[in-house]
C-alpha cells in the first residue's frame, strides 16, 4: 500500500491524456520548457557584479558614460 507499481503510473498517465489530450499536453510542455530556458537564461545575465562609481554607489548601464573611446591610443 506504501508504493504504487508501474500499473498505477499507467493508469494515471491514461486518465490524464483522456482528460487534456496529446496536442495540450505537448503545448503545455512546450511552454514549460521554455519558460524554464528564459529564467535560466535570466539567472545568467545577472551574474555580472555591479559596476559601483566612486562613492559606492551602483552606476546605471544605461546612462553611464563609456569612457574607453576617450583613451588616446
């Protein structure tokens, strides 16, 4: 009674393809996968520390100034 054997699996997969059908299952598979791949890859891009200014606060990408094409070369 503490497990249940491949014949009970078989039986829930059945009432459950019975119930959603294939096409929804593999569309609800689909978004699962690949709202998994965009917050993996979400996880990814903040891995980069923040880029502090003198005082010790965080700069903003977005409006801080690239001061690497003002080097004479």
């Amino acid at each position: 009674m503490g497990s249940f054997s491949i014949w009970h699996w078989l039986i829930v997969l059945l009432v459950v393809v019975l119930l959603f059908g294939t096409k929804k299952l593999r569309n609800v598979g689909g978004d699962l996968g690949s709202a998994i791949k965009s917050f993996r890859k979400g996880l990814n891009d903040n891995d980069e520390p923040a880029k502090l200014d003198s005082d010790g606060k965080p700069i903003d990408p977005a409006t801080a100034r690239d001061t690497t094409r003002d080097r004479a070369d």
